[in-house]
C-alpha cells in the first residue's frame, strides 16, 4: 500500500486528537491540585515538581514548558475563583 501525503496526514490529525484530549485532562487534573493546593495554603508553583517533568521531557522540555505554563494560569483561575466565591 503506498502512503500518500494525504493518509500520513489523515494519521496526524489522530495523533493531533489525542494530544489534545490528554491535554484537556491534564488541565482538569491540574485545577484538582489547585484546589487542593489551595485549601492547604501551598503555593501553585513547584519549582522542584517542574524541574523533574523537565528532566524527563527530554527534546520536549521546550514543549512542556508552555504545557506546565498554561496549566499554571489554569490553577491561577480556581485560585481567584475560589476568592471572589
């Protein structure tokens, strides 16, 4: 079977699917934490938590800091919902 541009494309946008899917379960999991976090009084960055995500990203770690970031700002909006509530 011969693979056109088309099919390996057709493939990617799987692949694309499922990134996002883990992705969006990543950010539920992490407004988890920050409710947690915040009933406990523990600051939302873990320097030493971010370090070893880092460690193990390998050629991604560019990647997982933008992931790590927006997750942030995600924990950031449960944190000043909790507030305001």
């Amino acid at each position: 079977m011969e693979r056109t541009v088309g099919k390996i494309r057709k493939e990617i946008d799987q692949i694309d699917s499922k990134i996002i899917e883990l992705l969006e379960k990543r950010i539920e999991l992490c407004k988890e934490i920050a409710l947690i976090k915040k009933q406990l009084g523990i600051p939302i960055d873990d320097v030493g938590r971010e370090k070893t995500i880092f460690s193990r990203s390998g050629k991604f770690s560019k990647l997982f800091e933008l992931i790590i970031f927006m997750c942030k700002e995600e924990e950031m909006k449960v944190f000043k919902k909790n507030i305001i509530q």
